[in-house]
C-alpha cells in the first residue's frame, strides 16, 4: 500500500508559497502519495492558532511548518520542544505522531545558516560584526545561525525596541557581555557591521519596503534577505545596484524544507532536486504574477 503524507502550512499571507511546490515533488521522488496544504490566517481571521492545530491532529496531519506571526506563539501549545527551538525561543516546524502528540523543532537555524555558506562563505562574518533587522521567530533564529557561523558581535534592530532588547540579552546569556547589543537606529548599526540580514516581512509581496536606511548599504556590505516572495525584495535590488554580495531567502527556504522533509518522513531528501524544484516552481510562480499586473 502506498504510504500517504499529509502536510501543511500555518501562517499569514502564504499563499504564495512554495512550500507545496517542494514537499510534494519531495513525496513523488520517493513514491509518497502526499498533500501540502497551505492555511493562511489572513483568509481565516476567526480561526486561531490553536484551533487549526487542533484541526490538523484530527484530520491526521503528519506534521506542519509555522511562519509569521506564529513561531513564538505556538510554543505554549505543543507536548513537547526541541531543545535548540527552545533555545532560539522559536518554533517553525511540529511533527505530529500518531497519538496525535505534537513536537517542535527549529529548522530555520540550520536553513540560514547553510544558506549563508553556500552564498558568501563564513569568512564573511567570522570575527565580524553584523546587523540583524527583525526579533521575532525568523530573526531569532538567524541570530543563534550567525553565532554558529562565528559572528564576533551582533547588533539588533527592531521597531520593537523591547524585543530587540530581549533577544539580545538572550544571546549575552549564551554568548558573553558584549556579544550582542540592540541598537535603536538601523542605519548606524550598518556602518558599524561587515553585513545586514533582514528577518522581518518587509519587501515581501504586500508588504513593501526598505528594512534599513539604503543610503546606509556600501558595497563593502553582504545583504542576505530570509524572504523569497518577491525572490529579490527592494533590499536586494538596492543593494546589488551598491555592489554588494547579496542572497535572497531562496537557499534557506530549500535547506529548512530539506531539514523538515527528515523530521516529517525520517529520511534524507535530494538536495540538489529540492533546488531544481524551488527554482522551476519560482520562475512559473514570479511569471503568473508578472502577467496578473
């Protein structure tokens, strides 16, 4: 009998996501009859975080990623935490076993973090000072991936000043006084960093934007941007017409889904297909959007 995956998606404005695209053509390679199923919250606005988990566990969901805004959120309501999603303090994957119990995980830290490597190398920040814009759950995760990759000193910036603040005291506690610091202004933080990261929602589709001053970008910055809808955002742009070195969120969509892909199913994916597949699905994906405008 063939086995069966079902799958999914929680959080706001996701409709574009190519989380389908991946885990379904992951589940076709390897003879799965599966379903990814995408649940935005913003076409569910009376449906609360709790309920839908609720509704996954009784519909026999094999597990669910979790994306803006839910990936601090979700942490009171699962069985059981990682560890290192626990540590980070931000949750973007829960397996659910057949009992129905729930367990979350971080996959967003190892996603950045070989990301970052295949596309600028961690000479670029080891001993380094670096900026990230955004505390909440992606940004939490970058910053335990920037101190795995060797970062001497991160500056956090959040329009949030209280969580820029909380996130940087958790990192001290882990890392040394002096480690980690929030910063009130983006821009002077740039001119102190080697390179900037945004883990917020700006510059994705909807949602436009600049996340730090672009007079602040030199070309002796990196830029890497965790959104990959648009695949360039108004940052990257900017900062590529700078001369900088630049990634976009494509290489950690692919190697978080990889790392979700062993937790879901317990067996290692195709890399290299993942990134054939992520690329195919958002060439026709930016093509349909192109000819809606």
């Amino acid at each position: 009998m063939q086995q069966r995956l079902l799958v999914g998606l929680i959080g706001a404005n996701i409709l574009k996501s190519l989380s389908p695209a991946l885990f379904e053509d992951a589940c076709a390679a390897s003879g799965i009859r599966g379903l990814y199923h995408l649940m935005d919250l913003d076409g569910r606005p009376r449906r609360s975080l709790e309920s839908l988990l609720d509704a996954v566990r009784t519909a026999g969901f094999a597990g669910v990623n979790i994306t803006y805004p839910c990936k601090e959120a979700v942490l009171p309501l699962l069985d059981a935490v990682s560890p290192e999603a626990r540590q980070i303090g931000a949750v973007n994957c829960v397996t659910i076993d057949r009992d129905g119990g729930t367990a979350g995980y971080n996959t967003d830290r190892i996603g950045f973090r070989r990301a970052f490597e295949d596309a600028f190398g961690k000479a670029a920040v080891v001993d380094k000072t670096a900026l990230l814009v955004g505390a909440g759950g992606a940004g939490r995760a970058v910053a335990f991936a920037l101190f795995d990759l060797g970062v001497d000193t991160l500056l956090v910036h959040d329009r949030d000043a209280g969580r820029a603040e909380r996130l940087a005291d958790a990192l001290v506690s882990r890392y040394g006084v002096g480690r980690c610091r929030a910063v009130a202004d983006a821009g002077s933080g740039l001119a102190d960093a080697a390179g900037v990261v945004n883990a917020t929602p700006v510059g994705m589709l909807g949602m436009p934007g600049v996340p730090v001053p672009d007079d602040c970008i030199a070309a002796r910055h990196w830029v890497a941007d965790v959104v990959y809808t648009p695949l360039e955002t108004a940052l990257i742009k900017v900062a590529r017409a700078r001369g900088c070195r630049v990634t976009g969120g494509a290489g950690m969509c692919v190697h978080q889904a990889a790392e979700t892909w062993r937790l879901f199913t317990r067996s290692v994916p195709d890399h290299d297909r993942m990134h054939r597949t992520f690329a195919a699905a958002a060439a026709l994906r930016d093509e349909t959007m192109t000819e809606a405008l």
